[in-house]
C-alpha cells in the first residue's frame, strides 16, 4: 500500500498563488475535497519538497477526470501550465 500523499504547505501556497496570477483567483480552489488519488505521486513527495494539484480541463467533450475512458487532455493548457511550472531541459 502506497503511503498518503501530504502536501508540503509552503509548496501548496506558493502554487496556488502563481495560479491564481495566471488564471486568476476564482478559478482556484485551494479548499478543494480531499481525494483517495493518485496514491503514487505521495513517493515523490516523500523524496521532494512539492505539491500534487489538479488542472482544470474545461467543460467541453472530453472534459472527465483523468483515469475516465472519456478523458481527453485539453492542450490548450500547456503554455498556461509551463508558465506556472517551467522544467528546464526541455
């Protein structure tokens, strides 16, 4: 069994206020439900200082939670999603 994924509250905060700049602050639920996933990102967060958070994907066809056999990524929210998080070496 996976070890409960924490996230760091420093990291948290410091996230959800850059989504907050980027998407503005109504479109961020930083008191959203506690959720029985995605147990395998609590490795990584026992090795790294991080939060797991959840990407809105909209309302149109396609728009189910990740792990629905009707998800489909919506890719429009790449360029918001690499301003909030860049990954260098890319």
């Amino acid at each position: 069994m996976a070890p409960p994924l924490i996230n760091d509250t420093t990291e948290t905060d410091f996230i959800a206020d850059t989504a907050s700049e980027l998407v503005g602050l109504d479109n961020v639920d930083r008191d959203c439900a506690l959720v029985m996933a995605p147990e395998h990102f609590s490795y990584m967060l026992n090795h790294s200082l991080s939060a797991y958070i959840r990407i809105g994907n909209g309302d149109q066809p396609g728009a189910f939670q990740v792990h629905n056999p009707g998800y489909e990524f919506n890719d429009a929210i790449v360029p918001r999603c690499q301003s909030a998080c860049p990954i260098s070496g890319t």
